[in-house]
C-alpha cells in the first residue's frame, strides 16, 4: 500500500469563500478582493476559489489584511501658498 505525504486523519478539508468569509468575520466581496489585491491565499478548483483556513489564518496574523495607513492630509491653505522669497519681489 502506498503512504501519501498528508495523513487523512490531519488533512485540512477545502473550505469556500462563505466559510472564509465566515470564519474571519467580513463579506464575501472582501474575501474576493483580498484575494486579488491583497495576495490572500486561494486555489482555484475548476471555476471555485478553496481555503485552507491555516493558510488565511497565517496571512492574516501576518498582517495581510491590515489596512494600509491613511496618508497625512496637508492643509488647502499650506498646499496651494507658495513660499515667499524677500529677493525675488525685489525687497531689501
């Protein structure tokens, strides 16, 4: 009898978009664009998109789903006055 590399009692089933989905807590449109522009880990199975959930569990501890820090907002006011300089208006 030939021994496989992954035990049938510790294989991790395949689970779908709504148990990822449910799993962690967020919709599964978020699931979907995580995937493609976050880098979530998925398989592709014929026309389906698999988890395994210690894969999304790992990419998520790893920061994966963190948000992307908010740029600083610079104020109207600092952004469009543009600096003085004394020489070019022809000031002593």
């Amino acid at each position: 009898m030939a021994q496989s590399n992954v035990s049938s009692v510790h294989a991790e089933p395949w689970t779908s978009v709504e148990q990822v989905a449910q799993h962690i807590g967020v919709a599964k449109d978020t699931v979907y664009r995580w995937r493609e522009h976050k880098g979530l880990p998925a398989h592709r199975i014929g026309r389906l998109w698999k988890f395994k959930l210690t894969e999304v569990d790992l990419w998520v501890m790893a920061g994966g789903a963190a948000e992307e820090a908010p740029s600083t907002p610079t104020s109207a006011a600092t952004a469009t006055t543009p600096t003085k300089n004394k020489a070019s208006h022809g000031n002593p």
